[in-house]
C-alpha cells in the first residue's frame, strides 16, 4: 500500500473537477445538497450506461500469462518494470516515480507507461481479487499527487508518455471502476489527471513521427470517454483531425509505416485502428472516411507480404525479428474485421482460409520486396530493402537482405541492439558495413533508391535496386530467384569513385565453413537447413572475416560470422566492379575435405567479372 506524501484535499480538488465539466452535466450530476459533490459524481460514473469502450463491451481479454501474473504480483510490492529488457526494481514504500537503477532513460520513461497497471487490470479482471484494485487505486493517487505537470517532472511528461497514459487509463477506468476502493478521492484524481494530459496533449502534435499517433489516441480517448469535461468535443475533434491527416502522410501506398521497422508499423495499425474501434462504439461513424478503415487493411497486408515464412521478419531498422508464428493472434483478428480468408491462413498455419494469391511481393514506395518458394513454414524466402530515409528509426542499409529456409533464418539483418544507454553500442549497429551491401571506404551510405526491375514469374523472379549512395558510387544489386530454390546475386560498383568497395554478407550465430581463397562459405548446422554462397574465383577477390554481431531483443547481442568481399577499384571511370554470387539451400550437407559440398542439389553456377555497364544490363535482359 503506498504511503502518500502529503493528505489530498478532496474538497478542493472537486471543485477544481466541477469547475472543468460543461455546467449542464454539473447540474444533473449535483443534486443533492445532504451528499457530498465528490460522493455525487462516484454514484454518476459508477452508473453511466452511454459511453462505450472496448474494455467494457464485454471482449474477452484472453487468459492472463505468467508473465503478466508477475508483474501484477510485484508490483502490489512496488517492484516495478521500466524497460522491460531491464530487471524490476524496488521503488521504495513511499514510491520514486523518478527512479533510475540503470544508465538509460528508457527504464523511467517507460517506468511512468505504467505496463505493471495493465498486468493487475488484466488479473483483477479475471479473479476479482481485491488486493490489485486496493493498490491500483493508491498508486493512481499517489502519481497524480507527485507528478504534477512542471519542469521539474518532465521525466513524465512527455508527449509519448502522456499519450500512452491517456489510451491506458481509460481502461483502467473501466476495469477498476466497480471496486469497492475505486473511491471518489479516485476518480477525482484520476478524471482531474486526464484533464491536464489532454490540454497537454493539445500542445504537441509531433507530425510524420509515430509520436503523433499516440498522441492523438490518447486525446481522442480521453475526449470520447468523459464527454462531460468542457473542452472534450474540442479535443476529440483534434484527435480524429489529426489520424486522418497522419494516414494519409505516414503510411505509403502500399501500406508500409514511413519508418519502416515493422514493430513500428504494427504499433501503428493499433494506433490508428483503437481510436477508429472507439468511435464506432460510441455512434461517431462518420468522424473516419472509408479510406481510413481500407488503409488500414493495407497496413495489415504487410507483415503478411514480407515477413518470412515462420512468421518471423527481417530486422530492419530499429526492429527485431520476434518469434515464429508471432502474428497468429492478430491475423485471426484481421481476417474478421477485414472478411480476409488469406489472413485467416495465415492465423491457422494453412489450415483454414485461403493462401495469399502470390509468392512475391514489391512494396515499391517503401523499397522492400519479398520473395518465397511456397506458403509452408519451412519455405525458402527472401526479404531485401532498398527504400527511403525512415527517420530515427531507419538504418543505412540499401540493398540488405535477410534469407530463411526450413524455419531457420540462416542470412539474418544484423538488427539494432539498443535506443538508449549505450551510444557506442548503438552506433555499431548503425553502420551501413554491418548489413549485408555494398560500401565504399568503409563509409556509411545515402538514401537514393531506384527500381530498375521487377519481374515475378513461375520459375524466375528478377528484382533489380540500386542505390545511389555515395556521390560518385552506385550500387546495383540483382537478384534472380531460380525454380524456387536457390538466388544469384549479382552485385555492381557503378561510377567514378575509387577506394575500397566491400560487399559484406553474415551467417546466423553458429559454426561456419569459409574457404576465403575459393570466395565461398556455409553454414554448418548438423540438422535442419543450411546455405552455401559462392563466388567464381577472379584476380584480388578473396574472402575477408570482419567482426560480426547480431541482436534478435533490445539489449541482447550475440556474435555471428561476417565476411566481405573486397573489391579494389583504383582507376576513375564507369567501367563497374561485378560480383556474381550463388546461395544454394538445402536440408543437410555433406562435405569433402576442403568443406565444398559434395552435393548441393541446387548449386548455383557463378561467375565474377568486370564489365561494361551495357554489357551487364544485357545480362539483366537475358
């Protein structure tokens, strides 16, 4: 139970409440001269019927996962989760809400998101245990007695945060309104909290980020839950203003979120979805135009589109792949509100629905593209990226790829290991040399993508990108998907420049056979799949390990082999370098002394040489 700082002066701060509700509802709230005006308002919103919310529409939230009873459990001991990647923390009896255990500003961010109070919403929900809503009400009314909205709490208050916060405890409202300790000193706190957070939020309008999403969510629910307050009809304008202007700039054509990390993009179908969900609920159909709901059904063609066959991604950006089969829940959602039978095989793993109706997928305006041997778990697939600047979010990697088979990812993205606390750590994971492209000098890349080519057939997929990413250097990178089963990778340095260009690969964590002087390595799992890359031997092209890491969670970071192909150009001209190279997968290997596989089933026939632009593009043709 928390100990408060200082007794809340109930009267006062009702009166504070009074004075922020349209005088209309004040009067039919207020009767009753013998009942205290706070008791008055409890009885009110304890037996408001009108307002719909998705919390008490009677869904079902699911069953309550250990880790969520965890969380739930510590924190009636003020043991709290920040970051999640972080150990919970003993806050103190009289609670620290600027507690700081570690280096990174994450972990009080995200401490002041409260996902603890979503953990014992969700078991209070489910069991009825009365301990969880006694110790939410305390804690509700202790945060809102210690953080007021100053310079000297701005660790609380920012705009993400305080959208985060408006979105949460309108649900929280509803899961703990019934209690017995859902006291008026409660509500008053809590109804007098929402008010600041929205005038807050009515400052900031952080445009094009996925800031402003949250931002407008938690505007548009607290206006839509408590239309009582004056400025509520003003706010809920705002809100719905603003998600009809962020998705039509945020989210591309072919339904990809700007920033192009697909956590982001997930987040962001949430974001835009629950506010669209809660003005349906409450009768205001018309505040989204039928676009709004048929974007955002080409949102959740993406994860379907380019994620892998397991159901993992590929990790670009500031993105992690996840674990397979990861989506499941949410296409099962999809199909039902969409009336999809391809999301629904992808929620049963095939066994209901219909499979999508390609095997290859150009996402052009966000320049990702996606390419599979079939819709089975176990498929052959290829994710590759060459699009634009993301943002904060984005990393310099044109021409990357991530390649699975047999549900392994045996080429994985690098990914981005941290936001916060460990600059150098991030800043590794930032280089355009850690992905798998092409560099110059060793130096970071622009983004200036290109489409050249895209053709899907049955038995050969052709993609062609480049990337103008230095001034005076072009990479062009061609991929050529053959029968389904194995790649040819055709890489080209175009332009004037001269130094060092590299073509740089990784394998998964895990033994790796290199044979540099041939320019071919593999992996060497001793069951499941493998992969074996390599190049035709030509003059000065010879394999190089470099340092390799790889992150597949925030804050985790484990090492992987990566290799480079070096190619020196030391003449100023067009002529352009070019790397053939082949990926051959297959289940199993066996091998002969030099570790060449004896028997690849799909091996690849290729060749490296240096060529005329024209002479190249000829080959593009054939």
């Amino acid at each position: 139970m928390v100990a408060y700082s200082q007794p809340i002066n109930l009267e006062k701060n009702t009166q504070t409440l009074l004075n922020r509700l349209e005088p209309s509802a004040v009067k039919s709230i207020v009767t009753n001269q013998n009942t205290s005006k706070a008791e008055q308002l409890l009885e009110y919103y304890k037996n408001r019927k009108h307002i719909k919310h998705p919390i008490n529409s009677g869904s079902d939230r699911g069953m309550i996962a250990e880790k969520e009873l965890k969380y739930a459990n510590d924190a009636l001991a003020h043991i709290f989760v920040g970051q999640p990647s972080y150990p919970p923390h003993f806050c103190g009896d009289d609670i620290n809400w600027n507690s700081r255990p570690v280096p990174d500003n994450e972990w009080v961010w995200q401490l002041n998101r409260m996902y603890f109070w979503d953990a014992m919403g969700k078991v209070y929900a489910k069991t009825g245990d009365e301990r969880y809503a006694k110790e939410w009400c305390s804690q509700l009314v202790d945060w809102t007695d210690k953080n007021p909205r100053d310079k000297a709490h701005d660790y609380a208050w920012r705009s993400i945060e305080a959208g985060i916060r408006g979105y949460k405890w309108t649900g929280l409202y509803y899961q703990f309104l019934k209690s017995e300790h859902f006291t008026s000193e409660v509500l008053v706190s809590l109804m007098n909290s929402c008010y600041d957070h929205a005038e807050f939020l009515m400052t900031k309008y952080t445009s094009g980020s996925n800031w402003s999403l949250m931002e407008a969510e938690g505007l548009a629910f607290i206006a839509i839950t408590f239309p009582e307050f004056k400025n509520s009809e003003k706010w809920k304008t705002e809100a719905i203003r603003r998600l009809n202007i962020e998705i039509d700039h945020q989210v591309y054509a072919d339904g990809h979120q700007r920033e192009l990390a697909m956590g982001y993009h997930l987040g962001c179908i949430h974001w835009f979805y629950r506010t669209y969900e809660l003005a349906q609920m409450n009768g205001l159909g018309d505040a989204f135009p039928d676009s709004f709901h048929k974007k955002i059904e080409k949102m959740c063609e993406v994860p379907m589109k380019i994620g892998l066959p397991d159901g993992t991604h590929a990790q670009f950006g500031d993105d992690w792949a996840g674990v397979p089969g990861q989506h499941a829940n949410l296409f099962k959602k999809w199909s039902e509100l969409f009336n999809r039978e391809d999301f629904l095989f992808m929620a049963t793993n095939g066994e209901q629905g219909h499979r999508p109706d390609q095997t290859a997928y150009a996402l052009n305006n966000s320049g990702i593209y996606s390419l599979r041997s079939d819709w089975g778990k176990d498929a052959i697939g290829m994710v590759l990226k060459c699009g634009p600047n993301g943002g904060g979010h984005c990393q310099p990697d044109n021409g990357t790829f991530t390649l699975a088979a047999g549900g392994r990812t045996l080429m994985p993205d690098a990914g981005s290991y941290i936001y916060h606390g460990d600059p150098e750590g991030r800043k590794w994971f930032r280089q355009t040399k850690v992905h798998q492209t092409l560099t110059l000098n060793g130096k970071n890349t622009k983004y200036a993508p290109k489409l050249l080519n895209w053709k899907p057939g049955a038995h050969l997929d052709v993609l062609v990108v480049e990337n103008a990413g230095y001034p005076d250097l072009t990479h062009r990178r061609s991929v050529f998907f053959v029968d389904k089963r194995y790649f040819d990778i055709v890489d080209e340095a175009i332009g004037a420049g001269i130094g060092d260009v590299d073509i740089h690969f990784q394998l998964a964590p895990g033994k790796a056979v290199v044979n540099g002087d041939q320019g071919s390595f593999r992996s060497d799992y001793k069951e499941g799949w493998n992969i074996f890359v390599a190049s035709n031997q030509q003059k000065g092209l010879e394999l190089h390990e470099e340092e390799g890491r790889v992150s597949f969670g925030i804050h985790q970071s484990g090492n992987e082999t990566r290799l480079s192909l070096p190619i020196k150009k030391i003449k100023r001209g067009v002529r352009p370098a070019v790397c053939d190279l082949g990926c051959s997968l297959r289940k199993g290997y066996s091998t002969d002394k030099s570790g060449t596989p004896e028997s690849t089933g799909a091996r690849l026939q290729s060749s490296s040489n240096f060529g005329s632009r024209k002479g190249c593009e000829k080959d593009f043709e054939k």
